[in-house]
C-alpha cells in the first residue's frame, strides 16, 4: 500500500507517515489513554485524515474503555 494521501493543507496528493501519540481520554469520569496512530503529511507535518487509520484507533480507544471499565468495577 503506498501512503499517499490528499493534503488539505498542501491542496494535492502527498506522501503521508504515521507516528504514534498517547491520547488521554475522560469520558463521563472514566480516564483512560491509549496509543493512537497519527498520521500527517511528509511534506507539511500538517496532520492528514486517514479511514482505516481511524478505524484502528478507534479499537484502540475502545478497548482500552473497556479496560478502564472493568478495572474500576
Ligand atoms: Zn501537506
């Protein structure tokens, strides 16, 4: 898969890396973190929008609820 992506910032097609970042979440008093992947445009560092991304961190972010969850029961 090449990671190439449109750019809103760059206004073109760009080629897009992805680095990790610790988010911290509170949800209806339920603190959790968890690794999500960023991604952001090679040439602008400007963060772009990647589906699949998304859906990934997504998992993440709700797994580690589930986990943040049972731990406080
Ligand atoms: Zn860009």
């Amino acid at each position: 898969m090449e990671k190439i992506t449109y750019c809103e910032n760059c206004c073109k097609d760009t080629e897009y890396a992805i680095r990790d970042e610790i988010i911290s979440v509170d949800l209806k008093g339920v603190k959790f973190t968890y690794g999500a992947l960023v991604p952001y445009c090679k040439e602008c560092q400007n963060e772009v929008y990647i589906p699949e991304v998304n859906d990934l961190n997504i998992i993440r972010a709700y797994k580690a609820q589930k986990e943040a969850l049972e731990k406080g029961k």
